[in-house]
C-alpha cells in the first residue's frame, strides 16, 4: 500500500456516477426549467441518464481511477474537471463538426440554422456567429464541468485511508 491516502472502490464508483447524474442535471435540467419546461428534464431523462452514465463510464471513470490513488486537492478536483469536460467537449465538437462537413458535401442537402436573429450554420458549416455561440457553450461546458468536479469531491468525502475504511 502505498503512503497517499487512497480512495475506496465504493467512493471511485460513487464519483463517477455522481458525475453523471450532476452532469445530466446541469446540461439537461438546468437550461429546461430556466426555458420553463420542467418536464423537459423528466423527458429526456429516458435517454440522457443512460447517455451521461455511458459518457462518464467510458471517459470519465479511467481518469477518476487515476486520480484517486492519492488524496484530491479542492483545486485539483476543480482543474481535473475542466480537463475532462474540455476532453468531452472536443469529442462532441469533432463530431459535430464532421457531420457538418458531411452535410456541406452532400448536393440534396440544404439548411440554414439561425438563433437570436443570426444565421449559425448553412448547409453544416458554421458561420462566424455560429464559431462564437459555440465557443461560449463549450467555455459554459467547461466552468460547468470544473464546478461538477468540486461538487462530487465534496459528496464522496475523504479518502477511505483516512476514514479506516477499505
């Protein structure tokens, strides 16, 4: 054993699918009771839950095994999650961005996608005001990510080391 203070299998796995459920609440739940649709958050917990558990499982959970072999610092905890969203963020931007470019090369394929008065994206590339709104979501995403991180630290307590535990 090591002379880090290490955190218990059950806190690993309570961390991680304590990252998903505060991750589903804050990119699902919140936006839909601000826009007034509480049931939003009940609608898409059918697809998103499963999604987030999925997402933290895959990415998430590897990261967290790693970290918690020693004690989590409150500012660690806060970096680690901005990491992480920025990892998650980027996987969802590639994506994003690869099936607009599909769409772009597609003949039978015409779009224009506005907001706030402004055109996003025509025929799936991003115009400079859509470059700008997706910036601001994933900087959201991020700090977002950061505060979940923070949150989750808080929830799983201290090491197992240090409480007697195993």
């Amino acid at each position: 054993m090591s002379d880090w203070p290490v955190y218990s299998r059950k806190q690993w796995i309570k961390a991680v699918n304590l990252s998903a459920l505060l991750g589903y609440l804050a990119v699902i739940g919140v936006p839909s009771i601000l826009n007034a649709n509480p049931g939003g958050v009940i609608g898409g917990a059918f697809l998103g839950i499963p999604f987030a558990l999925l997402c933290c499982w895959a990415v998430v959970a590897p990261i967290l095994k790693r970290m918690m072999q020693k004690e989590i610092s409150w500012i660690s905890a806060a970096c680690w999650g901005a990491a992480i969203a920025s990892i998650l963020a980027a996987l969802s931007i590639a994506i994003g961005r690869y099936s607009g470019y599909r769409q772009s090369i597609n003949p039978d394929f015409n779009s224009r996608v506005g907001g706030d008065g402004y055109v996003r994206s025509i025929d799936g590339i991003l115009t400079p005001y859509g470059w700008q709104v997706l910036a601001q979501n994933t900087l959201l995403f991020i700090a977002t990510g950061a505060l979940i991180a923070v949150v989750v630290k808080w929830l799983v307590g201290k090491p197992a080391a240090k409480n007697g535990e195993q």
